[in-house]
C-alpha cells in the first residue's frame, strides 16, 4: 500500500484473510450454536481457529475467548477485577481503551508505573510498587502504539506468576509483528485482528482459566457461556488465517524493515534540524517511529503530507484530530505546545525500500515549504 504509514492505527485486509472470510461466508455461515450438520461444521471450524491461535500464541485454545476487538478485551479484564479488593496497577502508557475504564470504574485503586526518559518501563518502580501495594492485578502493554517501545512483559509477567499476582498484557501491537509464542504465559492477553491484516470488528481474549466469562456480555450460551453473541465466524477464520500469514517471514520481515526504518529516520534527523526520535535508544516495534517536528502544528504537517498521497498520523489514532494529545509524550513530562508536534509512522509488512524512500522525499519538501514560506 504505497504511501500509507499508519498501520499502527489499523492494516488493510490480507489477501489470504480476505480469501478466507469469502469462503467462509458463502459456505458456512450458519450458526455454530444450531443443531443440524452445517452448524456443527462451523462449530468445528471454530474449535479449529481457536487451536491454530492457541498454537500461535502458546496457549491452552481453551482459554481464548474471541471478542469484538481489543477494546472489548481491555474492558473486559478491568471488569473482571473491578469487583475485587485491592490495587491495580499498570503502566502510565497504555491504550485509552484499557486506561479510561480503569480509571472510570477502578479510580483511586489504580497506581501508575512511570515511565524512563526514553520512554522504556521504569522497572525500580514496578518492583517497588508490586511490593508495596500487593496488586489484584498488573497490566503493562507488550509494545506502544505511539512510540513501538517494547515493555518487558515477560520478565515482569514471571515476576508476577512468582507472588501469585495475575498478568495482564494488551498485546495489539506486539501480536503479528514479533514472536508471540510466549504470550500464553500471561494470564490474560489482549489482541486485535485489525493490526495484523484481519478485519476490523474481531479480536479475542486470552483468559486466566478455562471457565471464567467475560462477565459483562449476558446472554446466549456461546462460547461455552463466557461471551454471548453469535459467533462471528468469517471474521475470526479471517483474522487466523491472517495472523499465520504475516508470521510466516517474521524473520526476514523484521531485518528488513528496521533496516528501511532506520535509514530513514537518520536521514530525517540529520536533514530536519530539530526533530527529535523518541525512544531511539530503546527497543521498539520494527515499524514504528515517533517523532517531534521542531515547529509548526503537526496538523498542518499530516495535511500537506496527505495532499502528496501519505497517511501517517499524530501519535494515537484515538487522539488524532482531537487536541491531537499524545499519551508516551504526557507521561514523559512534555508541554501541550510540544504535543502539537508530535507525529508517528507506521509502516507494514510489505513497504517496500522504495516507499519509505518516497515518504522521506515528501517529509523534506514539506519542511523546506514551511521554510520558504518564513
Ligand atoms: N490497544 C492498543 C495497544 C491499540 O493500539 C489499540 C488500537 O489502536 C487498541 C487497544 C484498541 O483496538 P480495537 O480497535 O481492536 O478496539
């Protein structure tokens, strides 16, 4: 997809995940609940979906709950706990989706872990608080959505599992673009078939133990009475098969993006006086790059770029076109004026050397518009 850089906001469907929702919509689109032949093969191909991701994943396929997406996921896990006494703790870099219900039903209860200057977890302060304040529950993302910063949910999900607190990771970013066969060690996982080239509107749950429901989605007994709602085969046949389909050259994907990536923004840095790489001394997505613009509002940066065919976005896409606000930026201490201009780009599995090539030959013609125009 030439010119789109804001995969971290969402990935056009897969071929092969759109192949796969075709077939499965024209021949088995019947419910899996029903009690005749052509339901019991979707049912079937259900349990067989939730094999293939509980495979992917390093899970038990009993403990994968399909969802809406990650959203539901996150409120889900805080529901879950909400009822239970005691702190939660989680990181001060999450998603809205996972901080605005912990904050709208947990309040007081919740406690941030900071984050470092280069925007990596504080881990002094995650042990500190683990001891201080004996949690319910610890949520940290596996990677940042606005900056690719990789959190260090394994350590910490073993730091956890060894004081019997439960372990939650969203891994919406992580999941299609890194290695996630280590996930199924946290006691809940979140993730999003849209980030990975699966349609929009699915994604699952993994969950502590085989039984436990999502509790606040009443109703029918689907997925043996732990979310109810007809299951929404096409969509999660699509998002497995898309999610085998990026992962298959995770290797060689990975070399080769960070390798465009990297040269990228170092020609940028070095052409664009001012511009500031966040997180460029820690571990990140091999996709993603956050970068502070060094004037003008970042607005009229995503517009000119846009007119010249990019997308690329301000931060989250759950900011964007809002105050534009930046979650990594606020917990690092930054001014609203330097919010304004923050950008991020997101590549996917197929940009190519060429396409980055481009987006840094528009990026210098935007800035040197701006500077004429002085
Ligand atoms: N969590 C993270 C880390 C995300 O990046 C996103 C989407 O931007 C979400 C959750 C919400 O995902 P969904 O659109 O599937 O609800």
């Amino acid at each position: 997809m030439q010119g789109y850089f804001d995969y971290n906001a969402t990935t056009p469907l897969h071929p092969a995940a759109r192949d796969a929702w075709l077939i499965a919509s024209e021949r088995h689109w019947h419910n899996a609940s029903s009690l005749y032949r052509e339901a019991a093969t979707v049912k079937h191909l259900l349990d067989t979906a939730r094999e293939r991701l509980g495979e992917m994943l390093g899970s038990e396929p009993e403990r994968i709950v399909f969802t809406s997406g990650a959203t539901e996921s996150n409120n889900a896990v805080v529901h879950l706990f909400a009822a239970k006494e005691g702190a939660v703790l989680s990181s001060s870099v999450e998603h809205p989706s996972l901080r605005t219900p912990l904050q709208r039903t947990l309040d007081h209860r919740v406690r941030f872990i900071r984050a470092c200057s280069d925007t990596s977890l504080d881990r002094e302060h995650f042990h500190q608080q683990v001891t201080e304040h004996n949690p319910v529950l610890v949520t940290i993302m596996a990677a940042n959505n606005e900056s690719g910063t990789l959190h260090p949910w394994q350590e910490a999900a073993k730091y956890c599992k060894e004081r019997g607190v439960p372990f939650h990771c969203d891994a919406s970013q992580w999941i299609g673009k890194m290695p996630a066969q280590a996930l199924g060690q946290c006691d809940y996982v979140t993730g999003s078939g849209h980030k990975f080239g699966g349609p929009k509107g699915v994604g699952f749950l993994v969950m502590r133990d085989e039984q436990e429901a999502l509790g606040f989605i009443n109703g029918g007994p689907q997925e043996e009475g732990r979310r109810a709602g007809t299951e929404n085969y096409p969509a999660i046949e699509a998002m497995i098969t898309a999610l085998e389909a990026v992962t298959q050259d995770l290797e060689i994907t990975t070399a080769h993006q960070l390798k465009y990536r990297d040269a990228f923004a170092k020609n940028i840095c070095r052409e664009i006086a001012g511009v500031r790489l966040i997180g460029g001394d820690v571990a990140r997505l091999w996709n993603t790059i956050m970068l502070v613009l060094p004037d003008h509002d970042n607005r009229k940066w995503l517009a000119r770029l846009s007119q010249s065919g990019f997308a690329i976005s301000t931060g989250s896409a759950c900011s964007a076109g809002r105050d534009g606000s930046s979650i990594v930026l606020q917990a690092l201490g930054a001014s609203a004026e330097e919010m304004q201009r923050v950008i991020r780009i997101s590549s996917g599995w197929e940009t190519s050397e060429s396409d980055w090539l481009a987006l840094e030959i528009a990026l210098l013609q935007v800035s040197k518009s701006f500077a004429l125009k002085e």
